[in-house]
C-alpha cells in the first residue's frame, strides 16, 4: 500500500472492483508532477527487489543494504522492507528527479498501482480471497481533475501491474494468513530469518538452497533443480514455495529416504 508520511492521504472509504471507474491521468505538465513520491512509504515485494536490482546490477545484498528499511509487520511479527527515502526536506524516492522516475519500467508495484491502493481480504479456507482496491485522493494531487477515465481492470492492464502478480499473490497470502494465527504463537528468530532471506535477498538463497545441505535432505525434482539454478523467477517461486512450507507445512517439500528429519 502506498501511505503518506505526512499524512495528507486521504482514502475514499468505498471498495472498487474491477468494473468501477475513475478519472485520473499523471503528467510532467501537472503542478504536483512527482509530489507523489516523496513523502511516502512503499513496501517492497520479492519481485520487486528482483526487478530493482537487476535493474540496477546489484547483488541482492547491496540493494537491501542501500535502498532499504527493514520493518517487523503488525499483527504478523514477519520482516518486511520499505524504500529507504533520501535524506532531503521532502523525503523523497532515491529514484525520482524532477523529470521522473529513473526506473520506471521496473517501478514497484505500489507505485504501478496507484492512485489506487489494494487491500487483501483475511484468510478464510475456501473463500474468495481476492484483492480489493480504493482509491488515494491525496490533497496536492491534480491528477483526478484530468479528463481521463479508466475502469480498474483498464488501469491495471495499462500499468502492467499483472507482472510479477503471481508470485506477489502467494506470498501476501501467507502475510495474511499469519495474521489470523494467534498473537501468542511466536516466530524463532531462526524462522525469522529464513523469510527475510527467502523473501528479499535471492542471492543468498541461492546459495542456501546449493551450498548447503538441502539438496541431500530434501527430494527436489531435476527440472525444478535446473530451473532454479538458471532463472531467477523461478527461483523466487520456489522460495515462496519454501515459505509456505516452513510456515504452513503445506507444498511439495519431502525428506529424501534416510535424510535427517525423515520418516
């Protein structure tokens, strides 16, 4: 979710789906072109990091320990990272310049997504979990006075905000779903550490998942094995697939016959 340090956000009530329309357009000729992105909040997503990194050409360890904050999230004691913001009066993206943003084509999500922001539904087994948006009217913003309408789905499909959905979806639902485990159920410091590195820094998982033991413990399909060793989406998926494992005991995952741990 988009927020406002300064809290001059103010978000209309009323749930979107994805036939609701709106009308906003952003521009270089606008009087608050690029306000929005100082003064703010984002969190970032394992596929975000992915892209920013690359985009950058940074290990995963450099672009965590420059260009981010780490947070424990409410309610779930999970660590999670925001951008770290310039050290300026406006505390401002370290991506945005007067004429734009410098990484746009890899932009986070949240900043795909707005003026909208996205809300997810609590976990219910079986029920419809999907996502719900509203829109954030922040008071400097002219671009609601645009002529320029869009649905939604319109803006979605306009932002590219589908890149990377598939992978962002899974790991939100865990977000959610420790949210509804009892606050008297605690994390080690162990498991803690495992979704940090298994969320955000892929080059050390790499290296968990082939310079350690776990491919002797656990029986890893080849394909996958291969997969993971060349592309690094695939290697995202199969971290939030481990995730989802080490938190939920759901998935695939099985100790290979005589491996410590099995049966």
């Amino acid at each position: 979710m988009h927020t406002s340090t300064d809290n001059q956000a103010c978000i209309r009530p009323e749930r979107l789906g994805l036939s609701n329309r709106f009308s906003f357009r952003c521009h270089s000729g606008l009087p608050c072109f690029t306000q929005c992105c100082r003064g703010i909040r984002i969190p970032l997503t394992p596929y975000d990091i992915l892209r920013l990194k690359k985009r950058l050409q940074l290990s995963s360890e450099d672009f965590l320990a420059l260009y981010t904050e780490p947070h424990l999230l409410e309610k779930t004691d999970l660590p999670v990272v925001t951008l770290r913001l310039l050290d300026d009066a406006q505390q401002s993206c370290p991506f945005v310049r007067e004429d734009g943003c410098l990484v746009y084509a890899d932009r986070p999500v949240t900043c795909r997504y707005y003026p909208l922001g996205v809300a997810a539904l609590g976990h219910k087994e079986g029920a419809d979990d999907a996502d719900f948006f509203f829109l954030i009217k922040e008071a400097h913003c002219r671009g609601f006075e645009e002529n320029c309408t869009w649905t939604v789905a319109d803006w979605r499909k306009d932002q590219a905000v589908d890149i990377g959905e598939a992978v962002n979806a899974v790991w939100t639902d865990l977000m959610v779903r420790k949210r509804s485990i009892p606050a008297s159920v605690k994390l080690t410091d162990a498991t803690k550490k495992m979704f940090f590195m298994a969320s955000y820094n892929q080059d050390q998982f790499r290296r968990f998942v082939f310079e350690s033991s776990f491919l002797n413990r656990y029986d890893i399909p080849a394909t996958t094995i291969a997969a993971i060793r060349e592309d690094e989406l695939a290697l995202l998926h199969f971290s939030v697939d481990w995730l989802r494992w080490i938190l939920f005991k759901e998935g695939q995952f099985s100790f290979k016959q005589g491996a410590t741990g099995s049966k």
